[in-house]
C-alpha cells in the first residue's frame, strides 16, 4: 500500500515544546536584547555627556592651549628661519667674486728665483705656482684628497649632519667639549673657512696676518654656524669640481707653500699634474 497522502505523526520534540511557545520566547528574548542595548545606549550617552570637575578640566585646558600655542609658534619660527637662511645664502651667493679672484690664498706676495735659463732655483715669501684645477692635477692626488677630507663630497650639499653629529659624539666621549677636537667639517666648509667667509686680508683694519689667519680658524659656534651659512652659497654658486678647485689652489701645505701646485713643485720638483700615489 502507498502511503502518499498521510500526514507525519508529531515528534516527540513537537508535544514537548510546541511551535506557539517557541515563537513566544523568541520573541521575548528579542524584545529583551533591544532594551538592553538601548539602556547601553543611554548608559554611554549619559557618560559622555558628562563634564569633568573644574579641578580636573582647566589643567586640562590650559595643557591643550599651550601645546597649542607652542606647535603655532615653532611652525612660525620654522619658516622665518627657513627665510633668513634662504636671504643669508642668496647674499654671500651674489657677493661671491668669480672662480679666478678666489684661489690665490696669500695674504702678501712672493718672490721666485730664476737662473739664466729660466729654472726655479729659490722662492722668497709665500709662494704660489698658478692655477690648477679638479681636472688638471693627477688622478691619485684628487682621489686622495678626497679620501682623507670628504668621502662624501660629491654626494652632499655642502653640509653633512651626520659627519657633525659623528664628531661631536667622539670629542663628548674624549672628555673634550662638543666644538673642540673633531669638527665633522665638509670638504666644502673647509673651502669656506680658507676663503674665511669671504673677508680679505686689509692691513688697515690693525689685524697682522698672524691674528687676521687665527680669526678664520676660530671654532666658535657664531663662526661655525657662519662657516656653514657660507658653505651653502658655494654650493649654490659653484660645481663641486669648482669647489674642489679652489680647495687644491688655497691650501696651505707647509713651507710657505699654497696650493698643491706650488707644494708639488717644493717637495717633488714637477707639477700637481704628475703627482703618483705613493707621493
């Protein structure tokens, strides 16, 4: 016989909990978790809403308006600054004389000795051999000067904080003060303080040579901040390989001798240009 047709007898699970109290209880249940979360609600609303005590309140408020007023004035101080150093740089910049007025370092002139025939045979004074350039000297002695001085020189802008923040480190760990010892100066800050900010020798001023040199070389914090203001002009007016040129052309390297050309022809007896490693 089929059974199509007959109805399913109830489950035991349908007499024990009918359909009608399922339904009741659910939705009792719902009814129950929306008050809750409403009565959250107000809870927070409430607790949100609610003020602080005045003892608590102002420090609050007056911490929140100096932090306020100090991030405004740093942010003032930031681009005024920012403008003072652009003005500064932008005038040593124009005030700076061409290349060729700049890699002469003596302070007076000298004297050069020749034979009949025209040889260098004796100098007199502060020599100074002629113009050479980044391109002209020989490869070992512009690699090296490089080596020794700023390994880093083509790949700054004049300025390197971490060699500055490298050497006052050292001199702290020495037992020296922070500008005493190791300065972390550039390649092109030392071009700076050799052209001492662009200020000449003027025996008018009551300064002799020795006390005019000795104010170039002062390590002050005015003269090295200066010194760096000046380092960037030269950055903004010259090409490194200019920069370096008056470097090799104003150093003085002992014997009355300045410039690596006037050093080479003392000590080795040829030109800057022929000048070997192991020299």
């Amino acid at each position: 016989m089929s059974n199509k047709g007959s109805r399913r007898p109830p489950l035991v699970a349908d007499r024990r909990y009918p359909a009608s109290k399922k339904a009741r209880k659910s939705t009792k249940t719902g009814k129950t978790a929306a008050k809750s979360r409403t009565t959250t609600r107000r809870r927070r609303t409430r607790s949100s809403g609610r003020k602080l005590p005045w003892i608590f309140a102002l420090p609050l408020a007056l911490v929140r308006w100096v932090f306020r007023l100090g991030l405004r004035l740093g942010l003032v101080a930031v681009l005024l600054g920012g403008i003072a150093l652009g003005g500064a740089v932008f005038y040593y910049a124009s005030s700076m004389p061409p290349l060729t007025a700049m890699v002469d370092g003596r302070a007076k002139g000298s004297v050069t000795l020749l034979d009949r025939y025209g040889d260098t045979f004796a100098w007199r004074g502060q020599q100074f051999a002629g113009l050479v350039t980044a391109d002209t000297v020989s490869e070992d002695l512009r690699n090296a000067v490089i080596a020794t001085e700023d390994k880093r020189f083509y790949r700054h802008f004049g300025l390197s904080p971490r060699g500055i923040a490298s050497a006052i480190r050292i001199n702290l760990s020495e037992g020296r003060s922070a500008l005493s010892g190791h300065g972390g100066s550039t390649l092109t800050q030392q071009t700076a303080k050799l052209l001492c900010l662009g200020v000449p020798y003027d025996p008018d001023t009551g300064m002799s040579e020795a006390e005019y040199e000795a104010d170039c070389r002062r390590g002050s914090l005015v003269r090295k901040a200066k010194e760096a203001i000046y380092a960037l002009a030269l950055e903004a007016k010259f090409s490194k390989n200019e920069i370096l040129t008056i470097y090799l052309n104003r150093a003085y390297l002992g014997s009355g001798a300045y410039g690596f050309e006037a050093a080479s022809q003392r000590y080795f007896g040829h030109s800057a240009s022929q000048i070997t490693a192991g020299e």
